[in-house]
C-alpha cells in the first residue's frame, strides 16, 4: 500500500481519476495534508464519505510514529525520535528563536561518511529516507505549531545523514514543502547542508530554487580533514573548492561554510588564514560552533579563548562569520545524540 506522503500531486491526480472523481478533489485532499495538516482522510469534511472510506483504505497515513521527545531547559528547542515502518530510528529539532522556527531534518537512517566527531557518522548506515519520511517531519512539528497560529519558517537539513547522497529523495521533500497549492516554503527557507559530496553540489547549481548551501568544512588542508570527514579522500579540498567556485559562478549564491571548532585541532590563527585562502573569492560565510562533545569522541570543545582569537583571525583576514552558541546541549541535540541515548536504554517511553 502507498503512503500517501509519498505521492506526487500528479500521482494523487491520477489516483482520483482512475477512480471517476473530479480533479478538483485532489486540490482538496491536497490542501486538508499540507495546509490543514489533518493525518487522517476522515477529517476531510468536504469530501463525500464513500470517497473518505475509499482513501483511508486504499493509502497508508502515518510514515512517522514518534517515541521519545525531549525539551531544553528554556523551552526553545525540542527534539524527537520517530519509529519508521521497519523500526529504524531518526531524530528532527525544531529551534525558535526571535521571529524563526526552524526544523532541522533527517535525511538517512545513520551516515555513510563516518565523521570522527558526530554521533551519527559514529552510528553506521542503515538505509535512504523516503521523500515521504524527509517531509513529514516537517510537517508533525507544523501540526504542534498550528494550533498557536505559529508556522514553520525554515527547514535545514543538519539531522542525521548526508542529504547530497540522498539528492533525489531530499529534494522531492523540497519541491512538495515548495508546492504553493500546499504548505508553500519559499526554496529560501530551505538549507542543505554536506560534508562535501561534489556530484550534488553540481547538481544542486542546476536546480531553478534558490536553496542554501552549507558546507560542512571544519578542516583547512587536506591530512587534517582525511581524518574528520573521511569523504574528504575522495573529494579533496582543491575539488569541493572548485566545485564551490562554479555553484557560486553560476548561482551567484553564497555558500555558509560550518566550522567545528575542536580544541588545539583545528582552531589556531593559522587555520583561520589558512580557512580565509581557500575560501577565497566566494560568497561566503562561515559559521563557528565550538564542538558538541559526543561520547566517542575523542576530540574536545575549543576554550572561550582560543574561539575568540579564531574569529578575530578570521574576520581580521575579511572572512565574514558568526559564532553560533550550540542551542539544546542539555538535551543532546548534536546530530545522532537522541538517537545513540535510546539505544543505550533498556525501553523507550512513547511521548506525544
Ligand atoms: N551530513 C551533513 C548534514 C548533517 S550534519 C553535513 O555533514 O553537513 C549537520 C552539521 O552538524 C554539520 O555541519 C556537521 O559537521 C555538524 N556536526 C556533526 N557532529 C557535530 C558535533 N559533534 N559538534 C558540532 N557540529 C557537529
Ligand atoms: Fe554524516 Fe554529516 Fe555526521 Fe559527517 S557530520 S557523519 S556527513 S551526518
């Protein structure tokens, strides 16, 4: 049986049709998923009964079921483990602050890249998310937003798994939560985020919506990053770079640079120049973030010191960049924490 969030709106056409009904109902059906957010077709009160019955026979309804649900301390940063069909497990956050509510998404069941410091490369691979899967992550914290009149503004992809390697899969997600006859996210509010997988990068530049780029750099020459993102051995800097000067050639977008900041790895003066040089002539931005320690993980949060005289380095040599406080430390929230906590329990307590 097909779920229905994993169907097109033609495929959803198509299905009403070979059934004998007007067109207009898949505008309906559209609008009670993606604007109303309604789980079920029973709730579609405009719908003539046989035709409700009809749908909740014929599709599957649910690719999500969440099992855990952890709060920051100040109330601002939820996270979630949801169950999959086949067991498997991810996680999604969603972050408010001042005017955004941002959801960060997963895209894999682990990581195929295997970074040292993330606890989900530390996790191993399991399988692809289905378009369906990516979105309605979205969409169950839309839903607990809704009732407050709230909205999801923005949708990055930094949960678990390396989006570019899921590219088909993660932007299906984009073009539906894109869909202006539905939930109607401007391809601005979208970010992706890789660990440097080149093929998608290049693709990523073909594509006509204007989604941001984030690439997740956190090393300045290559013996330094074949060991915290070991796609770096097939992608080298001198390649992801030049696959980063031709997206900002023919995007004339800029590209956020994420930098890891691991005490005396990666974080000297002489990074940030080197970091300035191999960014340079790009739109660029860099975003600092002192290391969320996993328990694996040999490496350590750089000193307040020490970041500091690595932003002033930085911007000293022109770089622009920000200093992102790691939001929701107290609830796991780096990448694959939640997930790695409940494989260490005995039981997990369904919440919500
Ligand atoms: N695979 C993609 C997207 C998911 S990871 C990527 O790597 O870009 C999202 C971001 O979290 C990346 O920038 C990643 O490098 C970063 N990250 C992972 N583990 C981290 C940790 N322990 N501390 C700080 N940032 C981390
Ligand atoms: Fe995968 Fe990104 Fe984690 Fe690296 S940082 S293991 S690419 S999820």
């Amino acid at each position: 049986m097909i779920d229905v969030f994993e169907m097109q709106y033609e495929e959803l056409l198509e299905l009403l049709s070979s059934w004998g009904e007007p067109s207009y109902r898949a505008d309906q059906i559209w609008s009670w998923i993606y604007r109303s957010l309604v789980v079920q077709a029973n709730e579609m009160h405009n719908l003539p009964r046989e035709l409700r019955r009809r749908l909740e026979e014929s599709l599957g309804w649910q690719v999500l079921w969440p099992v855990d649900r952890l709060l920051s301390g100040d109330g601002l940063t939820e996270k979630v483990l949801f169950h999959l069909h086949d067991e498997e497990t991810i996680e999604s956050v969603l972050m408010r602050y001042e005017e955004r509510r941002t959801v960060c998404v997963s895209t894999q069941v682990g990581c195929p890249v295997g970074c040292s410091f993330c606890a989900t490369g530390q996790s191993g691979f399991k399988r692809n998310l289905t378009a369906g899967e990516i979105l309605a992550q979205v969409l169950h914290f839309a839903r607990g937003l809704a009732p407050a009149g709230a909205h999801i503004t923005n949708v990055v992809f930094m949960g678990m798994g390396e989006p570019l390697m899921n590219y088909d899969a993660t932007w299906e997600a984009i073009r539906r939560l894109n869909d202006h006859r539905g939930f109607n996210l401007g391809a601005r509010h979208f970010t992706i985020s890789t660990a440097g997988w080149v093929p998608g990068i290049r693709d990523m530049a073909q594509e006509k919506q204007a989604v941001g780029l984030g690439i997740s750099l956190h090393a300045t020459n290559d013996e330094l990053r074949n060991q915290l993102v070991p796609l770096n051995r097939r992608y080298p800097l001198a390649v992801l770079t030049r696959a980063c000067r031709e997206y900002t050639r023919k995007t004339r977008r800029r590209i956020t640079f994420e930098y890891a900041l691991m005490d005396g790895v990666n974080d000297t003066p002489a990074h940030a120049k080197e970091l300035a040089e191999l960014t340079q002539g790009l739109l660029r931005h860099v975003n600092l973030i002192p290391l969320n320690p996993t328990s694996e993980c040999e490496y350590r949060p750089s000193r307040k010191d020490r970041i500091e005289r690595f932003r002033r380095a930085l911007e000293a040599s022109g770089v622009p960049c920000t200093l992102r406080i790691s939001r929701g430390v107290d609830i796991q929230a780096g990448c694959g924490q939640l997930r790695a906590r409940s494989r260490d329990r005995t039981r997990v307590e369904p919440n919500s």
